[in-house]
C-alpha cells in the first residue's frame, strides 16, 4: 500500500507508530464497557496521542493530502468516498472500512471512538481555504442515487422512497416525511432519502418551488395526526447507527445546503449565469418540531405552524451539537434566546411572541392546509429566487458556514463518544424499550 511516508513528511513515520502502538494496546484490553477505570485510562492515552500526531500532520499537510486524494481536485469526492480513500493512500490516518463496519456492529458504549480520528482529518480539510471549498462543492453536485431516479419522477411525478415520499403537483415538490411509526425520527436512511429528494426537486425542471411537512402518524400517541419531526434518533444513537460521515456530516453538507445554496450542477443542464440551480422551499409545522426539526426550519424560506405546535432544540440535554443551529439560529431570535433555547432547552409553542422569529405564519390546524397552499403560490416567482439567492449570500457567506462545519466536524465526533451521552441515550433507549 501507498502510504504517506513515501512522501517524505517527517512527522508521518512517528503517527504511524503511534496508530500501530494502539492497536497494540487496544487488543490487549476488554471491550471498552468491562474495563476497570485503569485500562481505560491506558487507552485514551494511547489515542490521545496519536489523535495529536494526527492534528500535527494534517496541519502541516492537509492540502497535500487532499489533492493526491482528489488527483490535483479534478475528482470531486463526496465525504463517505473521501475518508475512504484517506484510508487507503494513508493508511492509519482515519479508520479503514473493516475497523469501520467492527465499530457499526458495537453499541455506541462498546465503541473506540475512531470516527474521531474521521473528525480531525475532515476538520482540517474543511478549515483549508483550498481544499475545503472543494469539499462544499463537491457535496453540493447531485447524488448518484437521484440521478438513478430522476427518469421515472420526471415521468410518473412520484418517488416513494422509506423515509420520504416526493409528489410533484402544480409545479411544488410535496416533500413528505412518512417515518410514520418514529415520528419522523431521524437515522442515516432519512438522511440519505432526504438528499434524494431535494436532489430530484432541484434537478426537475417542471418544480417552482419546494415543500417539506410531516405525515400523519401510526405511533400510537399521535395516530392518525401529522408531526413534523422529533429530531434524532436517539434509540439508533444509542445502539451505534447513527454516523458521524453518513449522518452527521452529510445531513449538514448534503441535503441541508442544497436547500440553501441549491444544486451544483455542469454541462448542458447548467445555466450559463450560475452553477447553481435554486428554488424557494416552504416548511410547514405540525405537532412539533424537536431538535433536528427544528434545525431544518432555519434554512426554509417561508415557515407556517399549527397553533398547537412546539418547536424545541435539546441538544444540550443530549449531549450533542444542534447542528449548525448554533450557526444560525442567533441570526433568527438573538444571543439570548439562542441560549436559553440550545443551552437550557427552552421550548417555544407557536403562540408565544418569540415563536415570530422563527415562523412566518401561525394558523389554527384546520387552517393548516389552505395557508400552504397559499404561501406557495407567493413564492413561485423568478424575483422570489433571485432575492432568496442573496439573502443568503448575505446571511450566511460561504467562507463563514465552512470554519463553522471544520469545527462542528470534530466537536460532534467528541460528543458523539462523550460519557454523557452515551449515559444519556442509553438510558433514553431503555425506556423507550
């Protein structure tokens, strides 16, 4: 294998010893849940100090690597295929796929945290102002998948995908999340049909404007009622589903910013005046929408609620990272009520005057429907797509959202294998049992 010692880097030939001295340590000890205090003293230290070989080199030597990953950034490599490829061409740099699929087999508890190593290696590619914009940009070019799928929607105007269901009606993408028996609770599926989705809206040409609502419900507290979204998964983050790359990393740089930047797309269906192709996307609340729900709300144009509705981020209480709710959520309601909300996990019903800077419309839930409606017909307008394009440009500039997610990368990798969390939603999933 090709490693990067045939680079010449010195500082490489002391992270390779360190990577290799714990896997020595790691397979001379227990599961990480039978350890004695001790042993795992003994094994953070072991990678705390590769993670900091780890740090150094990708200081010095991000670009470097990420161009021979990328072939001088003439491939454009989404995430999942980026890690992978580290883990090849340097080899105990991040964890290669057999460590990676040894690790989704654990609990969370029982895992070593190597997604970590994901974290700090993704952190400094993100923080190059040369690589790092390549990564936005690659992340932001349609998935294979809703190439696959763009025929027969283009055809037959619905896509029935696990998580979501995609109508095309009167010119509006009806965006549907119909996890109906988890209210809407979020894992890597729903993030991958959810970038489908937003993929094949943004690629069709006979779709306007973009609508997401929550789909009526069979569990059984809200049978037969809409909700829109109760966040993460937190039974899956507890039995290990949930993924820092395919999750946690693709929600924010995939689906979430097609929303607010729009497609990256080239050749003959890329207009001459903008790489991109936008269009304007309505939100509309039903029940509550709690923690990632929540988050989504921040990059919709235009946001109605029922009168009952709740929205709340509790991620503090998890453990975990709202996303890039920290990032904006500020720019909406204030330093204040940002932190009184994400720190202390405030909950703001529909009807208090604070939910007016994060919701356009409250409406009575009979109402609902109508008001979408519309709402929908105010936003089909080219000038409507134009002033949403530099609103954004103004509100949250790309240089800034990128320092945002180099960080968030690695914080979230942290949280995500913090003893409180992992104490938080195992104690949430035994419950739930």
């Amino acid at each position: 294998m090709m490693g990067a010692a045939d680079d010449g880097t010195p500082e490489w030939p002391a992270l390779t010893e360190a990577a290799e001295q714990v896997d020595k340590t790691l397979a001379a000890l227990p599961e990480p849940t039978r350890r004695t205090p001790e042993q795992r003293e003994e094994a953070e230290a072991a990678k705390n100090r590769a993670r900091a070989l780890r740090a150094r080199f990708l200081d010095a030597h991000a670009d470097t690597v990420y161009d021979r990953l990328t072939e001088g950034r003439t491939r454009h490599l989404r995430l999942d295929e980026l890690v992978e490829a580290a883990a090849t061409a340097y080899p105990g740099l991040v964890p290669d796929a057999d460590r990676l699929a040894q690790e989704r087999s654990r609990p969370q508890a029982d895992k070593e945290g190597h997604e970590i190593d994901q974290g700090i290696f993704l952190r400094a590619v993100l923080r190059s102002p040369t690589a790092g914009p390549h990564l936005l940009d690659a992340m932001l070019r349609p998935t294979a998948r809703a190439e696959r799928l763009l025929p027969e929607f283009r055809r037959t105007g619905v896509v029935e995908l696990e998580a979501v269901r995609l109508e095309r009606r009167d010119g509006v993408a009806r965006l549907t999340m119909c996890r109906h028996d988890r209210l809407n609770a979020e894992d890597n599926q729903q993030v991958d049909d959810m970038e489908t989705a937003v993929d094949l809206a943004l690629l069709d040409p006979d779709v306007r404007v973009g609508l997401l609502r929550g789909g009526e419900m069979s569990h059984p507290r809200y049978r037969g009622k809409r909700v829109f979204s109760a966040g993460i998964n937190l039974k899956n983050l507890s039995s290990g589903d949930i993924s820092l790359v395919d999750f946690l990393l693709r929600r924010e740089l995939g689906y979430l910013h097609k929303l607010v930047r729009g497609l990256r797309v080239e050749g003959a269906d890329a207009p001459w005046h903008s790489p991109h192709v936008e269009k304007p996307w309505v939100a509309a609340v039903d029940g509550f929408a709690i923690g990632g729900g929540a988050q989504l709300l921040l990059v919709f144009d235009h946001v109605l609620a029922a009168s009952d509705a709740y929205l709340s981020l509790p991620a503090a209480k998890e453990g975990i990272i709202p996303g890039v709710a920290n990032f904006r959520f500020s720019r909406y309601v204030g330093p204040r009520l940002s932190r009184q909300v994400i720190l202390e996990g405030r909950r703001i019903w529909a009807t208090e005057p604070a939910a007016r800077l994060l919701v356009d419309e409250v409406v009575d839930p009979q109402e609902l429907d109508d008001a979408v409606e519309r709402s929908l017909a105010r936003f089909d307008g080219d000038a409507v797509l134009a002033n949403r394009r530099m609103l954004n440009l103004a509100e949250e500039p790309a240089d800034a959202f990128r320092a945002y997610m180099a960080e968030f990368a690695l914080q979230q990798a942290l949280r995500l294998y913090g003893e409180d969390v992992i104490h938080k939603v195992g104690r949430f999933a035994a419950r739930s049992a």
